[in-house]
C-alpha cells in the first residue's frame, strides 16, 4: 500500500447477486487504481443489515465479494480489502456522526425515498441513516477520492457536509472527499430493456449477466439480448440495445467503438451478439476460475481477512480516537 499517494475509499454492499454493470462500472476501474492510490475497499456487510438477510447465507455470500474482489485483480498485499463489520470503529463514529445530521438532511436523500416506498414493510431507522454509517467509511480513513456511482453522489455529498460541519467546530478532523469520476463511465444497460441500467436487483434474469453465470448461460443471455429491426451496424443511440452491445463488447476487449464498429460492417446482429458472449465469457470465466481457487483455500482467505481488518483498524482508529479527543470523550486511561 503506497502510503505517500492519496487515499481512495470504496466499497460493495454484500446483498444481491453481483452483475456485468457492477464489475464493469466499477470493480473492474478500482483495479487500475491501485498503483496511484492507497486503496482501501471494504464489503460493506453492515450496511446490508438494512434488508433481513439469511444468517448463513449472508456470511457465506461476505466472503465471496472479498474473494471477488482478489480474483478481479485487486492485490490484497497492495491495497486494503476488508470486511466493515471486523473494524468496529465504523459503527463507533456513525453513532457520533449521526448526533451532526439533521433529520432534514437524511429525509431529502433520494435512496431513502426509493427504498422506503419499495420496501415498506421494514421502513427501519438505519436505512434512514444509511447515508451516515457511509459518511464514517469514508471520512475514518482521511479520504481523497471516492469512486462511486451516479446513484452515489448524494450520499458523498452529505458526508462532505457532515465533515465540513464537523471541521468547522473542533479544527480540521477530517479530509474533505471529492468524487471519482472514472475514464470511461461504462453504464451498462438491461440486455432486455436497454433504457434501464443493468441491475442486481432486476426481477428478469436474462436482463443482467451475472458474475457467476456459466459460459453457456452467458452466452444465450446475449443472443437473446433485445436489438432493434435496423439491420445496421453502428454506434448510436437511436439503437441504445446495439450501443449497449458494443459498451460491453468494447469494456472487455479495450477496443475502441469506431474499432469495433468496422470489425462488425457488413455482418449480421448475430454475429456480434456470438462475439459479445465470447468476449464476456473471457472476462468472466477466468475470474470465476480464480474465485474458486481463492475458497479452495480457506487459511489464506482467513489470514487476508484478519490482516487487512487490522490495518484497517490502525488508520480508522487513529481518526476516531482523535475524534474522540475533540468532543471531550474520556480516553482510556494507560
Ligand atoms: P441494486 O440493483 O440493488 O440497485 P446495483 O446493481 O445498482 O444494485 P450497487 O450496489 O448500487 O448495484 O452498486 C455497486 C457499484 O456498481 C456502484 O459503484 C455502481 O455505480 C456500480 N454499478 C451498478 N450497476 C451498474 C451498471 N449497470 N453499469 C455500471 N456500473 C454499475
Ligand atoms: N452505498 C454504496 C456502498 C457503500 C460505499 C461506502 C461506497 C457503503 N459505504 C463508502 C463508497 C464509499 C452503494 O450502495 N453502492
């Protein structure tokens, strides 16, 4: 971990089966960062307490995104990958930081409001202050950047308040995170409705690759990805299915759209919906490999997952214990 380059925070929720759009949006860049930021990644398993989750299921299911994350090349020597949960601090500083939100604030958070409506049965209070548990992450680890998406970029606006009010009491406590806005956003969209982005959560299965989809699956999932009645090859978003198509052909390959537009002149839909498949399935196959490799050898997933829990710890402890200091807490006494 480069410890004399900028810090850079983010992180998954362990809940839904992971998709193409999440590896391609954003695991696959967090990997590219490595070397210009010391990277700190986490598997946010608290916050995915906000939905009941199946005990066994649920930590099997943490393990796995770690695992994930290694097998998508991010070097656990390197970066910091841990699980929220084994660094208590995080919800030591969101119950803190919670006393410097407003009601106000949380209420105006447009997740909050989609997930309440969507889930009104468990409307509970920490999805209410989701957005604060997510402020701690960030601002424990004295945080530069944070790549996150577009859905995101509320909530890292509210932890830039929170910090800045915060700040402006006791002294600069806190770094001041910006967003990361990555090279290429790769949006990619439902293969069976190319207006909406592809999703874990989207009830139709042959809408999302999954990152655990088998070869043969993948494959018929983009044969069967809806097109348009053209008949041409191009770019464009007057045929988003078709666009979306070459995003995902152009995000695995690292081809240009121009490239592959002129390698695909003159051949039909279903050609390049065969090559979209091979191409995915040489992105995930390999990865899927290399998970399996990982599980297969329990002692060393268990010694990066206490490792890096305890590094995680010596950087979030030394904020929170300055925070502590600030506000007046009693430190223990040596
Ligand atoms: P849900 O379906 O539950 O809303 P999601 O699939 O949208 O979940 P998140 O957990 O919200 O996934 O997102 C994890 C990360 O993956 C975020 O950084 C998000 O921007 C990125 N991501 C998710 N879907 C896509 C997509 N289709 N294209 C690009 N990036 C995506
Ligand atoms: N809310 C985010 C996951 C998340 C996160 C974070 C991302 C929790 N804590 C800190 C970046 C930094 C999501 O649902 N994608």
């Amino acid at each position: 971990m480069n410890k004399d380059h900028k810090v850079l925070y983010s992180g998954m929720q362990a809940t839904g089966n992971l998709t193409l759009g999440n590896y391609l949006g954003a695991l696959k860049n967090w990997v590219s960062l490595a070397d210009e930021y010391e990277c700190y990644y986490g598997v946010m398993d608290l916050h995915s307490l906000t939905v009941r989750q199946d005990p066994a299921e649920f930590r099997k299911r943490a393990r796995a995104l770690l695992t994930l994350y290694i097998a998508a090349g991010i070097d656990p020597e390197k970066n910091c990958l841990y699980l929220q949960s084994s660094v208590p601090c995080h919800a030591e500083l969101a119950w803190i930081l919670d006393c410097f939100t407003y009601m106000g604030e949380l209420s105006r958070m447009t997740q909050f409001k989609d997930k309440s409506a969507k889930h009104a049965d468990n409307v509970n209070a920490g999805l209410f202050t989701y957005p604060v548990l997510m402020a701690a992450d960030i601002l424990l680890y004295q945080t530069d950047v944070v790549p996150v998406g577009q859905d995101q970029l509320q909530h890292l606006e509210i932890t830039r308040d929170i910090a800045q009010r915060f700040n402006s009491i006791y002294g600069d406590v806190f770094a001041i995170p910006e967003p990361y806005i990555g090279k290429v956003g790769a949006k990619i969209m439902s293969l069976q409705d190319p207006s909406k982005k592809m999703s874990k959560s989207d009830e139709n299965p042959n809408a999302s690759i999954y990152l655990m989809d088998d070869p043969d699956t993948i494959r018929r999932k983009c044969k069967r990805a809806i097109t348009d009645s053209e008949a041409t090859i191009a770019y464009r978003d007057e045929q988003p299915g078709l666009k979306n198509l070459f995003d995902i052909y152009c995000t695995c390959t690292g081809k240009s759209s121009d490239e592959a537009v002129a390698e695909f002149q003159g051949q039909g839909y279903g050609q390049l919906k065969e090559a979209v498949g091979e191409a995915v399935v040489g992105i995930l196959k390999p990865m899927q490999d290399r998970m399996a490799e990982i599980a297969a050898d329990k002692s060393y997933l268990d010694r990066v997952i206490k490792e890096n829990a305890e590094r995680a710890y010596y950087s979030a402890n030394k904020t929170l214990r300055k925070v502590k200091k600030k506000i007046g807490l009693t430190e223990m006494p040596r």
